[in-house]
C-alpha cells in the first residue's frame, strides 16, 4: 500500500443553494396576512488549508471525491434556510492546486494556515417575503437556489525545504540527513532504500533550515526512468542544492565526477534550477579507498566552481563544516529573498458600458443569448410555477433583451438559446415575449414564463 502521494486528482462538488419559499402568513382574522418565505440557505463551500502536521495526499488518494453540504429550503415566517456546512481539506504546505482540464495553476499554497476557497457554495433562492414589490405585493412563487462549483483539479506537491540533497541511489543521502538532524528515514545498503522524500530540520549556530533527501535520481529521471520523474518537482522550491557523491561505489563507469555531471544533466532537462547555489559532497570518507578517491577527485569539481566537503556520514566526520556552509548559503538566500506581500483579492468590476448580455446569430432563425444576468435567472426560475416564468420574462425584458433579438433579425417563431448551445434553455420567442421554455418544466404564462 501507497503511504506517499505527492500528486492527486480531486474531483470537488461545492454545496447547493437551498430554495426560497413561497409562504403567506395566516392567522386568525387574517388570512391572508402578505408573503412570509424566507431566503434559502447557501450552499457550503469546498477550502483547501495548509496543516503542517499534514505530510501528504495519501488521503485523498483514497477518497478522491469531496462534497460540501447543500444549503436548507427557506421555510414560513421569514425563517431562512441553515447555510450548508464547508469542506475544510487538510493539505501539506507547498500543495499546487490545478484546474485539471486547463491546467491552469489556481493557487500556490504556502505557510501554514494558508486558505483558498477551490469551490464555492450556490446561493440560495430568495423567498417571495424578498420578491415582494408594490407592483407584486403577495409573490405566489419563490427563486431556486443555484448550484455549487462543481471541477476537478490537481493537487501536486513540492516539498518545501531549504536544502536539497541529491544523488545516485545509495550514495548516502538518508545517512547524511540522519547524521544532520532528528529525521529516521530506512537506511539500507541497496539502491532504491529511499522511496519518499525525506525531510530533516538542522540548526547550525543561529541558523535553522530544512534539508530534503530528494531520491530516485539516476540517468534518464527527467525523461521518466527511476523515480526521479515523481520527485524532481521536490527541487524546485529548495534554494540550495548539495551533491552527495558516493567515492565508494564498485559500480563500473561510476566515480563522484562523472555522477556530478550525469546529475547536473539531469537537473538541467528538468530546468528552472540553473540559479541555484551548489556544495559537492564527498561521502563516505571512513573507508580508506573512498578517501584517497576523495582526495584525488576534489581539484576536478572545485576547478568547477563548486565548494567540497570531505565527510563521513557514519563517523560524522566533516558533517559540522557542512551545516554551517549550508546554514550561510541557506542566510544568503533569505535575505535576498523578496519581502512576502500578503494575499489580496483582486475585484475587477465591470467596465462602465460594458454589455450585460450578447445575442449571437446561429442559425437561419435561431440565436444564442448568453451573459452572467440572463443565464443565472434561467437557474433560478421555477418553470413549473406559472407566475415565476411571468417573473423571469419581466426581467428579461427590462435587461432589453426583447429589444437586442429584435435588431440582431430574429423574426417570430425564432429558436432563442439562452446558455451554451448545448445544455441551455430553448424557448420559442416571439416580439411579444410570447413563448414556451421546451426543455424541462414548462410553465404556461403566455408571456413566456
């Protein structure tokens, strides 16, 4: 069984608005005492919030589907309908979240207690206490509530740490960062011993940072092979890279320059990690070979451009230069680090003339009439309730759509979509606004309902 997932597909279904109630209030010696249904409830949202006691997304691996709560039918005597509970979704802190059909990146979640509504309830119906007008003054009929967000997305995450080990397997990074701080990861002498990143928290004089055993990196990673193409991801937010170069391998065509370069090449397919700062790593410096390979190899990477450091991961040795030559390098990166802004909601109100409908030509008599107004009073319109069909075209008609169909040609008779074309509303229009909704519950207004 899978105990670490990093990358998920949720299928997500915010709640839905309750619907408002058509009530009138009745008592003794009044009857008929004016309208008194409340507003329907709305529907619970779907929020993702970073927990750092949460590691992975083992969990929604094995529940992919969330749903919020709907919300509660507005009931009589102006009693509104209860508001559907949330969804809190737990999740590690460096969780991307995707739009699964676009691949769009929603959100970026980072630092614990981060919170981004993914979904968002419908709202409820209002209830015909709120409808009433002087020119209505007792509403025999209530709006529907609206459905919830209903998508998919991807949640992928990217360890954050400060610090990234990379390597050949068995090249000692699990010993390295057990040596380095409280982490226990599985310590074996196989390659492929390290199936999951591995996280280890390390202080070094006033310093403290996280250290990444990143595994699975082998020729090929980027394009797939190994375990590398899973958890290469887990680099992208480390500010420093350290190479791990195993100098007692027996494998043949392997020595500490050549795994250098063929990881360096690997980092370098995967891309976006050329900037970042690098320490090379010879470890294993207790056995008496590894040592002299050490001494032999080290002018070949500093003529690189790289600081060494000789170590043992068993014996220690070596491993307190190491923690403070990533404790400075790790400093200098926060500190030229930009200053954090907090969030802000961007609101982008509708340009002053911008149209609040369009009506489209699509057929020799047929058009199409789309925009938020229009295709929200579709959903909300009871088409059973004679009066809530009446209602729906005295809005329709003051937003001037009556007036758009008649100058884009539409003669009577015309088939008039209201939503997308396939999945929307179709009524057969007239210049009276004499029509009759052909999909689902029809009402009998003539008007059109």
């Amino acid at each position: 069984m899978a105990e670490f997932v990093d990358q998920v597909v949720l299928h997500i279904k915010a709640g839905d608005g309750g619907n408002g109630c058509a009530s009138i209030h009745r008592e003794k010696f009044k009857p008929l005492g004016g309208p008194d249904g409340g507003n329907g409830g709305r529907g619970g949202d779907v929020i993702l919030e970073v927990d750092p006691n949460t590691a992975t997304l083992l969990d929604y691996h094995h529940r992919p589907h969330r749903k919020a709560a709907n919300g509660k039918q507005g009931m009589g005597s102006n009693r509104d309908g209860a508001t559907g509970d949330d969804v809190v979704l737990k999740v590690p802190n460096g969780t991307v979240v995707k739009n699964a059909r676009t691949g769009e990146v929603l959100v970026d979640l980072v630092g614990a207690g981060t919170r981004y509504v993914v979904a968002q309830g419908g709202p409820g119906g209002l209830g015909n206490a709120a409808l009433a007008s002087t020119k209505r003054k007792a509403p025999g009929f209530a709006l529907l509530g609206e459905p919830g967000d209903d998508l998919d997305v991807v949640l992928e995450l990217k360890t954050v740490a400060d610090v990234a080990l990379v390597g050949f397997p068995n090249a000692g990074k699990s010993s390295l960062i057990a040596a380095l701080s409280a982490a226990r990861p599985k310590i074996a002498d196989y390659p492929f011993t390290t199936l999951v990143p591995n996280l280890g928290v390390v202080t070094a004089g006033d310093t403290v940072f996280t250290v990444a055993d990143v595994p699975g990196l082998i020729p090929g990673a980027s394009e797939g092979r190994g375990l590398g193409h899973e958890f290469l991801r887990h680099v992208e937010r480390c500010s420093t890279i350290v190479h791990v170069l195993d100098c007692a391998t027996i494998e043949p065509g392997r020595d500490p320059v050549t795994d250098f370069e063929v990881i360096e090449g690997e980092l370098a397919a995967y891309g976006a990690l050329h900037d970042r700062p690098r320490l090379a790593v010879l470890n294993k410096a207790d056995v008496p070979e590894a040592r002299d390979l050490a001494d032999m190899v080290r002018p070949m990477l500093v003529e690189k451009g790289l600081t060494v450091f000789t170590i043992s991961a068993a014996t220690h040795e070596g491993l307190r230069e190491l923690s403070f030559a990533m404790a400075e390098m790790v400093a200098a990166a926060r500190a030229a680090r930009p200053v954090e802004e907090p969030t802000r909601l961007v609101i982008r109100p509708r340009q002053h003339g911008e149209a609040e409908f369009a009506v489209r030509k699509v057929g020799e008599n047929t058009f199409q009439v789309t925009g938020a107004k229009p295709e929200r009073w579709i959903r909300q319109t009871d088409f059973s309730n004679d009066e809530a069909v009446g209602y729906l075209a005295d809005r329709l008609a003051r937003l001037g759509i009556e007036k758009a169909l008649s100058e884009a040609g539409a003669r009577d008779g015309a088939e008039v979509v209201i939503g997308p074309m396939e999945g929307g509303y179709l009524f057969d229009w007239r210049p009276t606004l004499d029509a009759v909704a052909t999909q689902g519950p029809r009402g009998s207004d003539d008007r059109m309902g």
